[in-house]
C-alpha cells in the first residue's frame, strides 16, 4: 500500500477507535440508584451514604436543590431564598442540616405588609386581614378535625377504608361546615402550587396542613438556612456525595431485573451506566416524566395515567415601584374567603436586597413561563395602581423587570375523588418495592420538604434497607 494510503488508513482507524471509545459507557456499580436529586432525592442520597450504602444520584440540572431558588445579588453578595424558604425544626431536619455543616436561624421574617385588590385594583383591609383571636379559635376547632385521622395519613397516603366523606369534600365546603373560614386565607397563601384550592379535595390540603404544621405554628419552630441561602445545603450535599452525584445527566432508558435495574444517561463527560440493586424514583410521577425512560408495567401505566396536577412558578421582580420594605398581598373583596381566583400572584415579598421582590404563581391550567412572567408584570402594575403608584414607572426608577424566575411544575398532583373513593391510593402505595423499584417526593407525601424528608426518612429508607439485606 502507498504511504498516503497507509496515512489515510491509519487516521480512519484511529478515527473508529476514538468514536468507539467515547460510545463505550462508564460503569457505575450501585446500591441504589436515585433519579431526581431535589430536595427529597438529596436527602435520601445522603441519607443511604450515612447508612453505608452506594449511590448514583441522577440529576438532569446542574446543581442540586430542585425547588431550592436563592438569588445572588453581583453588587453586594447578599443572598435570599424565593424557593423553597423554611422548614420545620424536626430531629430529621436538624440532624440532616448538623451533618452536612450548614446552620439553621429561627425562621420570624419581619415584613411590613399590605393586602391589595389587584383584580379591581383598590386597596384591601388593614393587616392582617384576619384577627389572631379568630385565627387561634379556628385553629383549635381544625386541630379536633386532624385528631380523627392516624398519624401515617400525614406521612404518606395510607387512607382509612373506606375513605372518610370530609376528605372528599372540597376544601372550601370543609371550612364551611366546620366554621374554619378564618383559616382559609392563611392557609392558601403559606400552602402553595395547588390551583384552585377551595375546589380540591380537603385530603390534599389536610396532607399538607397537617399537624406537623400545626404545632410548628403554635410553637414558632420554623427555621431556615441562617444565611438565606439555602442552595448551600444542596452544594455541601453534593460535595459530600463526590462523584456519586451525577449532575447534567439526562435518563435515557431503565430496564428493571428480578433482581437489579440498569439505568443508562447521557452527560457532559459521555454516557454512563449504572447497575443497582434497587431504583428510587423521587420526581413527579407523571407519564409525561416517566414515559421517555421507565419500562413501565401495565399498573404503573394505570395508575400513573390517572394523576393531574396544578402548575407553579416563581420570580424575583425589580423595580416594583412598591414602597420599601412592604410585601404586597393578593386579595380579593368579593370572593369567598377573599381568596383570588387562580392563575395568579400570591404576594410581592419585599427582599433584604434594595428594590427586590420575589412572587410566587399557580395556575390550574399550563402556561408557559414566558406567559406567566408577563402575567407577574401585569400584576405589579395593576397593584401600583391599586396603590395610588404611578403605572409607568415615572417616579419609580423606570418599568418593572423580572430579573429570575422558574417553572416548578408539574405540583400538586390529585386524582378525582372517585377515584381516591374506589381506593386509589391502596393501588398507588402498593406499587412501594414492585419491580426493585420505591418512591419518594411531595406526591407521595406532601409538598412540604419537612413532611418530604419524615416520609422518607421513616418508611422509604428502612424498605430499601430491609430489601437490600435480603
């Protein structure tokens, strides 16, 4: 052969080889494989490490967290939370937070607060809209309404058979019929991401005030990171779990075994895969979530398939034009509870950096976050005006801006209360173990991290446990 064809030869060969070598998948060997490394999958990674077993912690993002959001302000430094802000002081949330190094501060914001008709544009009552007198009697009469129902109904969804009528009954026909109406405002506004909530069954919102909550607000034990920078928890999280924590990572197929699962990915570094002994599936498990990977069976598919959900988004706002120091409330004078129909702001919280406010948005219906960022702009204005503030930003350092936001849907998934009646949930919490396969995250729960981490600290973890000894 001639010289250049032995050079042309050689270069498609090294060529061949090379290719070859970056399509070859990097093995990983593991105890347990997680996908989803928010709040519930970093905790159950690092959980399992602190109880000595291997993990391969999957995460499409780059960071860990999930609906962890803490902005950076490049001036000054100075960091806040608009995610995920506070927890409450359980022996799991202080344990998890002593051992990855990161201090926790009582967690009492101090804000001046306004409520605003931001629909008809007018100014709502004096704050708090509700006295605290009203507040403490309801609570009492809610807390006798909690003490019917077991304990591990909070936890997770292990429903009395059948199922009691009051859960079903939408949440805004429960307060009535127990005189709980001054809870009702309180209680959209701290429980959020849940659409229309006076329309949904009571289960979902009891799940999610639930006595866990209760007592943390008779007591004062919420808390948050001491920083307000709550994305340092996730990074100390992450560098403890080193390499086993595989971020930028997208699942492109599971195939479960008898008696292990191999989950194949794509990442910045080539593909991966990972054999295990058991697989935890801590996202939303909607079909759209599942379906581009998971070999799903029939009853998953089933069961799965009935699952709706609301949707739920944040942002940070700059140049509100709202006065310095005052959050901003959503109201309104002529509904029910004076609760604003949905979509919609929550509030405009006033942040410890000058001339910002974070917001948090649901919707019962999809709407992309470019739609919903307008939407938020709209709702400053129509509050400005509300307020007696000019609307064209004159005077107010210019229009309004939102400089960060995210899209966390999809949130709060339901099923009808047919089919939660025919017994729903005995189906969904069966599928617990089947197929080496277990479940965490606030749909099997609730949304609260607090609620996430007991759920899975004392019935996931022990299963998965129990299971990899036998």
């Amino acid at each position: 052969m001639a010289p250049l064809g032995k050079l042309v030869l050689g270069l498609f060969l090294l060529q061949a080889a090379s290719a070859n070598d970056e399509a070859t998948p990097e093995i990983l060997k593991r105890d347990v494989c997680i996908i989803g490394g928010g709040s519930s999958g970093s905790y159950a990674a690092v959980r399992l490490r602190q109880l000595g077993k291997s993990v391969a912690l999957i995460e499409k993002a780059g960071r860990l967290g999930g609906h962890t959001n803490t902005y950076v302000d490049a001036a000054t430094g100075k960091t806040f939370d608009y995610g995920t802000q506070n927890f409450v002081n359980t022996t799991d949330v202080f344990n998890y937070f002593h051992s990855l190094g990161v201090p926790l501060a009582p967690f009492a914001p101090q804000r001046k607060a306004v409520a605003v008709d931001m629909a008809r544009e007018r100014p709502g009552p004096a704050w708090p809209i509700v006295s605290a007198n009203d507040t403490a009697a309801a609570l009492a009469r809610y807390k006798l309404q909690l003490a019917k129902y077991p304990d591990d109904l909070f936890r997770g969804y292990h429903l009395p058979d059948p199922v009691p009528e009051d859960l079903l009954l939408p949440w805004g026909d429960f307060l009535q019929k127990y005189d709980l109406g001054a809870l009702a405002y309180d209680g959209w506004m701290r429980f959020q991401g849940m659409g229309n909530v006076l329309a949904q069954p009571t289960l979902y919102i009891m799940k999610l005030f639930n006595p866990m909550q209760v007592r943390a607000r008779e007591e004062g034990t919420k808390v948050y990171e001491a920083n307000d920078d709550l994305q340092t928890l996730w990074n100390a999280a992450q560098a403890f779990l080193g390499d086993s924590a595989v971020t930028s990572a997208e699942v492109t197929r599971i195939d479960r075994q008898n008696d292990s699962v191999t989950v194949s990915l794509t990442t910045p570094s080539g593909p991966k895969t990972c054999h295990a002994s058991k697989l935890l599936i801590t996202i939303p498990p909607t079909l759209d979530n599942l379906k581009p990977f998971l070999d799903l069976s029939e009853e998953e598919t089933q069961v799965f398939g009935q699952l709706n959900n609301s949707y739920y988004y944040n942002a940070v706002v700059s140049r509100s034009g709202f006065p310095a120091g005052t959050s901003v409330y959503s109201y309104d004078s002529e509904s029910q509870y004076n609760i604003p129909a949905m979509p919609g702001v929550y509030y405009f919280t006033t942040e410890t950096v000058a001339d910002l406010w974070s917001t948090q948005y649901t919707s019962p219906y999809y709407q992309s976050l470019e739609t919903v960022k307008a939407k938020i702009l709209d709702q400053v204005r129509e509050a400005r005006r509300a307020l007696g503030l000019p609307d064209d930003g004159q005077g107010n350092g210019g229009e309004p801006e939102i400089i960060a936001s995210n899209d966390h849907s999809p949130f709060g998934l339901t099923v009808s209360t047919d089919a939660i009646r025919s017994g729903f949930y005995k189906r969904y919490t069966a599928l617990q173990s089947q197929r080496n396969t277990f479940w965490t995250g606030h749909s099997w729960s609730s949304g609260s991290s607090s609620t996430i981490w007991d759920f899975t600290e004392h019935e996931v973890l022990p299963a998965i446990m129990d299971s990899l000894e036998k």
